[in-house]
C-alpha cells in the first residue's frame, strides 16, 4: 500500500544568497529530507523555483536580472536544465531519481491534459522517482500563467490528492505581525478558515529574488484547503521541516485545516485560478436560489454588469448590496448581458443560451 503523499515547494529567496545565486545546500538539504521520508515509505513531489537564477550565472549576467520578458525565458530555458541536474545530483547523493516536470495552466483546465498530467505524477511515483515541477516559463504566455509556484504547487496537490503540502519560505510561517515593526508578533499555528483580516495580515510581495511572497502562499493554502488538502507554512530552514510537518510536530508552522468538502478541479480553476474579468450583479431572489438550490443564474435574476469580459470569461456575481458571493464562466459577453439584464427565459429568442452562467461553471465563495 502506497504511503502518504507530501507536495514540498521551495521558493526562490530560499533557493538563494544574498546576490540571487543558488545555494546548492539549500537543495540538498531538502533532498536530504526527502530521502529521509522516501525512506519511511512515502511519497514526495518537489515543486521548485530558481531556473531564472540559475541560468543568470551561466549566461554571464551574474546578479543583472534582465526587464526584457523574451530575454527571461531564454535565461529560464538555460537555468531550468541546470537547477534539475542540480537536484539530480543531490538526490543521487541517496540512491533517488529526479524526474523534470513543466506544467502549464492549460494543464489544469482542460481535462485531456489535466488528466495526462495526473498520469504522468503518477506512473514516476509508482517508479519511485522524485519528480521536481516547475512552470514551464520557457514558453509561458504572460496572459496565462500561474505567476508564482505557490499556486502550481496547490493544484498539482490537489491533482494528486496530496496528503499534506508544505510551502517551504524564509519565514517561520504567518505571524501575527509584521516582526520588522511588531518585536511580539507570534506565529499563528492553526487556521481554520482563511478571512479578509488574515489576508492583509499576509501583505503583498516578498522578496525581490521571488514572485511569490506570504500573500501568495496564503492564497495557494486556500486552494489547498478546498481541496481537502493539509497546507503548512514553515521555514525552509528549519531541521528536519519535512518530517515534522508530515508527522504534524507542535511549532513545525502554520497549519492549514483542510475542509470536510473536496471542490472538484475544474470549480477550483474557476474559483482561485483565473483572475475575474468583471461583476454581474444579480437581485436578492437570484442570490438566494444560487446559494441555496444550486441552479444556473438566468437573465431574470440579472440587475447589471460591469467590466468588458468576453464569453467564457471569470466573472464575480454580486448581490444588490454589493457584497460577492460566487464566481463562474459567463456564457455571455457583458454587453448581452447588460442587454438580458432582467428578461424572463420565455423571451429570449431561440438561439440565445438561457442561462448566464451555468450552475456547472459556478462556485459559491465563503
């Protein structure tokens, strides 16, 4: 029987020195733990950052990162190779295989590929090989891409229906303060649910080498959550992180409780992964048949919209007091569905879809 399943992301700034080099330490110690799990019958998926700072060096620009989009994911390209034979090579140290995977987010969105993406975590697992992912930033469309690992490490946990993921950072976990500013702020070890207070207690970017930050590894423990997923926050640094975090140690950071409900993937696209192009505001009756009977917003229920987003486009749905409650796929570009606005289904003309948005591309938010 195949043991628990952890996803380890390791970011950047803890990839890194002080000049944005690699520290090859870095990734050994994470492959030394991983090892170590590996060992006591478990299963690990690395998702690493890095490949822009490891190709810098080997192109000669040292610490000069490169403004030009083209020029980093030539730079990407380069590094990528480097930083997986870098974690080969660690791994090798104790008897292990590491086995390159860069995913895109049309993996995650259209069910052929997400479904091959699955396969293929899987059948390397099932060989016993570490696989080590990464945004495949080479060819990534700055329109559609995940933006930090956080995010691709949240849903390749869900994909796999991980046991636990651990984003590893240079923090020991979310504090109850900014500690620059506040000599008392404490870790916060356990939350329930993630809230508007604790996403500003995050704040915004981290560090300059990153993309990512404690904001971002908030939102990607969100995702984790709904996906009846464990998430932890903890330092990279900490001896022995893995292993305590798997063995669920006091103090190891700041756990995540995943919720009782699983979101099905393509709900978990929709509701964390694709940025909304708008608001559709919908009346006191459509909000209440939505949350409670689970059907499709019709034109009836529709008071207005605001935005330019397109057909198939993220949309927010908002009730009359302004207040969002779920986020789905609109059938309609905002125009049509300025002009529906309020129409009864019985007359709207033959060919117009019925419905706004699908219940099946709808997701009620907390």
């Amino acid at each position: 029987m195949a043991g628990r399943l952890v996803v380890a992301k390791i970011g950047t700034s803890s990839l890194t020195d002080e000049r944005g080099g690699i520290v090859d330490a870095a990734i050994e110690k994470l492959c030394a733990e991983v090892a170590e799990v590996r060992a006591a019958g478990e299963r690990v998926v690395v998702v690493t950052s890095g490949a822009i700072a490891a190709g810098l060096p080997v192109l000669g620009l040292g610490d000069r990162r490169p403004s030009d989009p083209a020029v980093l994911q030539a730079v990407s390209a380069v590094g990528q190779a480097h930083l997986v034979d870098r974690y080969n090579r660690a791994l090798a140290r104790h008897g292990l295989v590491a086995g390159q995977v860069l995913l895109a987010p049309l993996d995650f969105v259209n069910r052929k590929q997400y479904l091959q993406a699955r396969q293929t975590l899987q059948v390397l697992l099932d060989l016993g090989v570490v696989p080590v992912v990464n945004e495949n930033d080479a060819v990534a469309d700055d329109e559609i891409r995940f933006g930090d690992n956080d995010r691709l490490a949240a849903l390749v946990s869900h994909l796999l229906a991980a046991d636990l993921l651990l984003l590893l950072t240079d923090q020991v976990g979310l504090l109850t303060g900014d500690p620059r500013l506040d000599q008392e702020a404490s870790l916060i070890e356990e939350i329930v649910a993630v809230d508007h207070t604790l996403e500003a207690l995050a704040g915004g970017a981290g560090s300059p080498r990153g993309s990512g930050g404690m904001a971002s590894k908030l939102a990607a423990a969100k995702i984790a959550a709904w996906s009846g997923v464990r998430a932890v926050i903890a330092a990279a640094s900490r001896p022995s992180v893995l292993v305590d975090a798997l063995s669920a140690a006091p103090g190891v950071g700041t756990v995540f409780v995943p919720r009782p409900v699983r979101l099905p993937a393509r709900k978990l696209w929709i509701a964390f992964a694709v940025g909304s192009a708008g608001t559709i505001t919908v009346d006191d009756g459509a909000r209440t048949a939505l949350t409670l009977r689970g059907v499709s917003l019709l034109p009836a229920g529709v008071i207005g919209a605001e935005g330019d987003f397109d057909t198939d486009d993220a949309v927010e749905l908002a009730g009359p007091d302004g207040k969002v409650f779920a986020k789905g796929l609109t059938r309609h570009p905002a125009p049509e569905v300025r002009r529906l606005a309020g129409r009864r289904s019985a007359d709207l003309p033959a060919e117009v879809a019925p419905e706004i948005v699908h219940r099946d591309d709808l997701v009620l938010l907390p």
